[in-house]
C-alpha cells in the first residue's frame, strides 16, 4: 500500500513539475513576443510619424499644417541631442493599454528634422506644422507638433501673425473670442500675466519663471511650442547646420568670383562663421543678428547672389 | 522475483517520461523557433517597406533643401532647382554629411546635354573633380554604399556662367540619385 502510494506520488510530482516548467516557459515566451510586438509597433509608428513629418517639409510652403491620428491614446516623446556632428531628434511613442503607460524605449532619430514640441505630447490626435528658419538663408523647416488636446489662445497678436495662425486652419489654435476661456493655454504679445509671454521687442518668450530668446517667427513660434530644454537644443543644432551652410556659401562665393562676378560677402561670412563658433545658449542669437543683416543686405545687392 | 520486476517497470516509465519531455521541450522550441523567424521577416519587410517610403519622400525634399537648392540665387526660387556650385561645395565637406540623409550614396547625373562617352560610369573623365569642374557629367556628392535600392527623380542644375564679360544663369537636365 505504501509502495502504490510513492509510486503514484513520484509520478505525479514529476508530471506537475514539469508541466509547471512547461507552461511558465509558455505564458513567459508569449509575454515576451507580445512585449516586442508592442515595441515593434512603436517603432513602426515613431517612424511613421518621422515619415509624416517629412511630407511636410518643402522648401517654397510659408506654413502648413497635417493632422495625425493615432490608433490609441499616446505620448510622442521628443529627445534632442545637439553634441556630435549636427546632434539629433529622437521620436519615440509610449502607449496607453490595459489602464498603463507602455514604454518602448526605442527612440528614431533624425539627424535631419528640428521638432519643437513639449518633452512630451500626449493624446490621440497631434497636429504639426512647418514654418522655413532663415538665418539670413534658409537653415531648415522647423516642424511644431502639439496635442490636439492642448488649446492655444493668442491674444494681442500682430495682424500678420494673426493672419498667418487662420490660415493654417490648425483647430487648436485660435486668435479671437477666446481670452475668457480658462482651459486654454492663453499666449499674450500685449500683457504680460498670462501662461505664455511673448516680448516682440526684447525678442523673447517666457513662461512662469524661464525665458528663452528667438529670431524671427520661425523660432518665436518654436519657443511657444517647446520646452525650454528641447528649444535650446534645437537652437544649437540649428546653429550647427548654419555653420556648415556659412562654409558652403564661402566655397561657392570663391567659386563665383572665380568666373568673375564678385559676391562682397565672403568677409562677413567668415566673420559669420566664427561668431556661430562660440554660441552657447539663444540668448547669444541677438549678437549673431548684427551680422546676419549685414550678410542679408550684402547678399540682396550683390551683382551676384549666393542664395 | 517481483521486487526485480516492478523496479524495471519503474525505470521503463521514467525512460518513457524522459523521452516524452525529451520530446515535448523540442517540439516547444522549434514552435518557439518558427514563431521568431515569422516575426522577424515581418520585421524586416517593414523596415524596407517603411526605407522605401521614406526615401521616396526624402529625395524630392533633398532637391529643395539649402545644401542642394538654388533658393533666390538664380531669379525667383524654383523648386526641384540644385545650385551645382553649392553641391560642389558640399562634396568636399561630405564627411561631416554622411549620416545626415540616412542615404548612403547621393549622385548628380546631367541627362542633358549628354556626353555619350559618359554613358559608360567607369570613365573617370565623367566624374566631377576639382580639375573637370564644370565640364562633368556625374557629380558623386556622397559615395558610401554602391548597392541598393535607387530613388532618384528630375531636377534643373544651376550654375553662374559668364560670357564676354557678362554673366548668366547656365541650367542644365539632371537626374538626382540616391540609393538606400
């Protein structure tokens, strides 16, 4: 009796250990394939998104804006490296499902995109729009994209601004009969207790206790739509490509003189060149600008123009 | 005699379990196999269908994008417009370019006027140099990868001309090439 009992005992503990063994092992292997599924499918979309964003990128288009819809309620997170060579933004998307934010941690970087967004815009549907960055010649198009959950409220805009912002047709930007409204992130040109400051004078865009410095409205808009960290890294990699561009319009000034039409402004690009060499923060792009319009009003009257 | 018999029988079923789990554990990971090849081809497939796209995309932005375009340099702005000065300029700082495009390997080729010796690509004299400029036909702006999918697409390629001391806008048919 004791023998049949062992024996039917060792069988049994063995069959459950194993078959144990077997179905950790399964529920694990299918854990882990749905895991990179998911991952698979956030970098499919990240670099969907980076795809999207190029369709938007043209050179002659003032100011355009797409609409993009996720399939689930999403975070597009925005990393920006400005160290090594023209730095780089990486694009990666977290993921609400089952009641929780679901990290990839794949991040698809561009070497060749300038996105200006918060750390992180989070929704479903996120609208993006370009406007081309001339420092005096074109730099890059630098694309914006918020959540169509966050609601922007310009309020004293310049006339040319505000027709630009109806044009774009963006839903969540408005220019008119939206001041009351609290839920709106309210950005004032005019008055200076609001979420957003914009100082047209002191060219600068402050919000709660930071400050950032633009030039032009490409990146006026830039500072209203980003955080400060990823604005000011944007600024150096966009001060990075203008040094390479500044090299390329020396070589070719040299090339167009060679057939003997001078340009007149090889001297102040070199000085351009090595003004750009030792910008550290955005606060520096006012000295940068001295220059910038002196190359503008040199290069418009050259016999012939370099851009 | 029993002892003896039922011990065998014993090992006979632990033989049988071995065998069995043996057996199962195989058939789990050549399933497990599978599964992983299935997903890594879809993987693959979409990486490529998803290069395609956005090569597509990238060559006719990298026609108008300020290290290839002619911008206000020849009149108005023209679109699909490539300053051969500039292009030239920027081959020879190439390097720092390399990983800026996500293309391996970008290349101008004049369509026309055409040189028919330089149908051939291994002539040398074809290929744009410091020396030749800008009597060249192919002007190899980076050349990393010689293998690989092309996207190219049709562009006007600028350049200052002059003639008896006056200058002009000398545009020529081009094809711009990249391969990925």
């Amino acid at each position: 009796m004791k023998k049949g009992f062992l024996d039917i005992s060792f069988s049994w503990i063995f069959a459950i250990l194993i078959g144990g063994i077997i179905l950790f092992a399964a529920i694990y292997g299918v854990g882990k394939v749905s895991r990179i599924q998911e991952t698979k499918v956030s970098a499919e979309t990240a670099t969907d998104i980076g795809g999207l964003l190029s369709s938007l990128e043209t050179s002659i288009e003032s100011a355009k804006s797409i609409y993009l819809k996720l399939p689930v309620e999403s975070r597009i997170r925005n990393k920006c490296d400005s160290y090594e060579g023209f730095g780089r933004v990486g694009i990666s998307i977290d993921e609400y499902i089952k009641n929780q934010w679901a990290s990839s941690g794949i991040n698809v970087y561009f070497e060749n995109k300038y996105l200006f967004s918060s750390d992180y815009e989070e929704g479903r549907g996120f609208y993006a729009f370009t406007k081309p960055f001339e420092f005096p010649f074109k730099v890059a198009n630098l694309i914006y994209l918020t959540s169509e959950d966050e609601e922007y409220c310009f309020v004293g805009t310049p006339l040319k601004m505000q027709k630009e912002i109806d044009e774009l047709n963006q839903p969540n930007l408005f220019t008119e009969n939206c001041e009351k409204n609290t839920s709106m992130i309210q950005v004032c040109f005019t008055k200076t207790n609001c979420d957003i400051v914009v100082g047209l004078t002191g060219k600068y865009v402050r919000k709660g206790t930071e400050q950032v410095y633009f030039d032009g409205d490409a990146l006026m808009y830039a500072a209203i739509f980003s955080d400060k960290d990823i604005y000011e890294c944007e600024v150096l990699r966009l001060m990075q490509r203008t040094k390479e561009l500044t090299k390329i319009y020396e070589d070719k000034a040299l090339r167009v003189k060679e057939v003997g039409c001078n340009s007149d402004v090889l001297t102040d690009l070199n000085l351009f060149e090595s003004e750009i060499g030792v910008l550290n923060s955005s606060k520096d792009l006012a000295q940068l600008k001295l220059t910038s319009d002196t190359l503008k009003n040199g290069n418009d009257h050259a016999k012939c123009k370099l851009w | 005699m029993r002892n003896v018999n039922s011990g065998k029988k014993g090992q006979v079923k632990i033989q049988q379990m071995a065998f069995m789990i043996v057996t199962l554990t195989i058939f789990f990971i050549l399933v497990g196999l599978f599964a992983l090849s299935y997903s890594y081809s879809g993987l693959k497939s979409s990486k490529a269908a998803l290069d395609e796209k956005n090569a597509m995309l990238l060559v006719s932005k990298l026609a108008n994008s300020p290290e290839f375009s002619c911008e206000g340099s020849f009149g108005n702005e023209k679109v699909s417009c490539v300053d051969f000065d500039k292009v030239m300029s920027l081959k020879s700082s190439s390097s720092k370019y390399e990983t800026f495009w996500d293309f391996k390997d970008i290349e101008i080729r004049k369509i026309y006027p055409s040189t028919n010796d330089c149908d051939n690509e291994k002539n040398i004299k074809c290929v744009c140099t410091e020396q030749n400029y800008p009597n060249c036909q192919i002007l190899k702006v980076l050349s990393g990868n010689s293998t690989g999918n092309d996207v190219s697409t049709f562009v006007s390629l600028c350049r200052k001309e002059s003639f008896h001391g006056t200058f002009y806008d000398k545009c020529e048919l081009a094809k711009l090439i990249v391969r990925f």
